[in-house]
C-alpha cells in the first residue's frame, strides 16, 4: 500500500444538489462554531479567528491515515467511473446528522 497520498479538500464531483446541501449544512455547523466562539474571551476569540483565517487559505493537501487509504483509493476509482451517490442517498446521509 502506498504512504503519503493526499487529497484535497474540494468537492467537485459532487452535484449541484449534493454541493448545495454540504454548503448549508457547512454554513449551519460554521455558524454554531461562531456562535460558540463569541461567547469565549476576546484573546480566544482573536486566536481561534487566526487559525480560522489560516486554515481557510491553506491549500496544501491533507495527508490522508494510511488505515483510511485503501477507502480513499476506491472512492476515487468509483468517481472515476462515474459511481456516485444519487440524490436521495446524500439527502438521507446528511438527515442522520440534522442537515
């Protein structure tokens, strides 16, 4: 098995649909982190804004659990063949977690 593989954080082989409900479901769980966060003290509100800021410029590829790389790999070979989830399937993903 190869080590080191790593992916990046895009989602382009998603639907319109599927995107959609990801950005939503994104935009809920960032607003809750916010909300949480503004209630902290202002110098903890300042470093966790700079990590934010950090890791939302970052472009560098995440490096991906060498357990988790065989997973990774056939997910990318199924993309490849154009297998992916409909658009109930995601739907019904995403209702188990109250997006």
């Amino acid at each position: 098995m190869r080590q080191g593989l790593t992916c990046h954080r895009h989602f382009s082989v998603l639907s319109d649909f599927q995107q959609l409900g990801y950005a939503s479901w994104m935009a809920d769980l960032l607003e809750k982190a916010l909300q949480a966060v503004r209630r902290l003290p202002h110098g903890d509100q300042e470093r966790i804004a700079r990590v934010m800021l950090a890791l939302a410029n970052d472009d560098t590829p995440e490096a991906i659990d060498p357990s988790h790389l065989e997973d990774v790999l056939e997910g990318l070979a199924q993309a490849q063949r154009g297998e992916f989830a409909t658009d109930a399937e995601v739907a019904r993903a995403f209702s188990r977690f109250g997006a």
